[in-house]
C-alpha cells in the first residue's frame, strides 16, 4: 500500500516535440493518495491521434480518477502525465486549446437557454455571433436535441441534462477529448447517436479517452483499452 509519504509528484515538464508528438495523451505511474486512500494506483498508458482509448474497471477502480488528472482537475500524486506534449495546467493557453473533457455535471447559468450556452461556447473560441449560432444548432442537430435550444437547464430531464452536457463538451474545437461514462441515463437510440458523434470526432483526428460500463459503446469505440483493477 503506498501512502501520501511514498508517492510525490514528479515536476511538471512540457515535452521537446509539443503538440506534434505522435501521442496527445500519455501518462505512465500516474498514482493518486488522498487522506491516506489509495484512489489509482500507477496506470500507464497512451493514445495515438484519432484513437479511441477506453478505460474500464468495476467502480472504484479509478476510472474517472484517472480522467479527472488527464484533464488537470486533480493533482496526482506520483507519475507523469502529457497533453498534446504538455503538463496539465489551466493556465496553459495551449492546453486548455487542446482538451474538452465531460466529467460531471458542467457548470450551466440558470438564466440562459440551452443554445444560448451553446452559442457562448463558440464565442469564447473566437466564432462570430452568426457562425455561433449555427454551430449551436448544429451540435443540438447531431444528438437530435433540437427541440431544446430553447430550454433552459433546470427544465431537462436526466436523459436530456446527459445528451445537453456532451453537446456542451463537442461545442468547443479540442484535440483530446476526455468522457465519464457518456453513456448514462440514454436509451438505446440516444446511445447510438452518441456513439457516432465519438467516432465522428475520432474520425476527424482527435484523441478520445473515455470511461465506460456500456458493453456495446465499448464493442463499437473501443480501438484499445485500460483496465483498472478496484482498490483494496
């Protein structure tokens, strides 16, 4: 069992080749204790452009552990991990350009409606108001959540908070994407919509890490996969 004492952060570097390594998400070690629990355990793994890496395990294991450190959420506590190249930090422009990720409810205003969150995605990537608009309406097209735009978020339903959440995260432009069971609360045919708007963007060249219990999201998507033993 490794405590807080054993497992330290190895410093922070951003690797010679940048954002064109040949793999946008690596980590290897990666271990995080907190008050004394283990919460992941030295994963290592890595993702090429345009792979679909899928992270599995029973719950506790660390799945989203995992992803929460891939996407700077969290600090790890022993290993290396790189983004496009670069240590995870908020406040790195370069990083922040490269990753979208879902992993827990987003942040939403109880006064804007869904397209209006949409549309200030796409603004605070540079897009003009009239291209924003339209980009807004495509990302509701692509998960058939058309008749939602003009709702605003405390008036979904579970299912339909999902499919808002994942629109939110394909909103933004990135180059690794980073997913927390994108297949909760969907049925059958909003699962399969989801699926193809993954592989669309995996397709298109971008980096996808996803954590998943959906046998046949995993069956469809899956190009490689991790799996996380529970911790005792």
């Amino acid at each position: 069992m490794l405590s807080d004492g054993d497992m330290r952060t190895r410093p922070a570097r951003t690797d010679d080749d940048g954002a064109t390594t040949p793999y946008p998400v690596r980590f290897a070690g990666v271990g995080v204790v907190s008050e004394g629990s283990v919460l992941l355990l030295e994963a290592t793994g890595q993702a090429r452009a345009g792979e679909i890496l899928a992270i599995t395990g029973a719950n506790g294991s660390g799945k989203t552990t995992l992803l929460r450190v891939l996407g700077g959420l969290l600090e790890p506590t022993a290993g290396t991990v790189r983004i496009s190249g670069r240590a995870p930090d908020d406040r790195d422009p370069v990083f922040r350009a490269a990753l979208a990720a879902h992993i827990g409810p987003p942040q939403t205003a109880r006064d804007l409606t869904i397209v209006e969150h949409l549309q200030f995605i796409a603004a605070t990537w540079g897009i003009g108001a009239k291209s924003a608009r339209a980009r807004a309406e495509e990302r509701l097209a692509e998960l058939q959540i058309d008749s939602l735009g003009r709702r605003f978020p405390h008036e979904l339903s579970s299912g339909q908070s999902q499919l808002v959440a994942l629109a939110l995260t394909l909103a933004r432009p990135s180059r690794v994407l980073l997913l927390d069971e994108p297949e909760q609360r969907l049925d059958p045919d909003r699962l399969g919509l989801v699926i193809q708007a993954i592989r669309s963007r995996a397709e298109a060249g971008a980096t996808v890490v996803l954590a998943s219990h959906s046998p046949r999201l995993l069956e469809e998507l899956a190009g490689s996969r991790l799996h996380l033993e529970e911790q005792e």
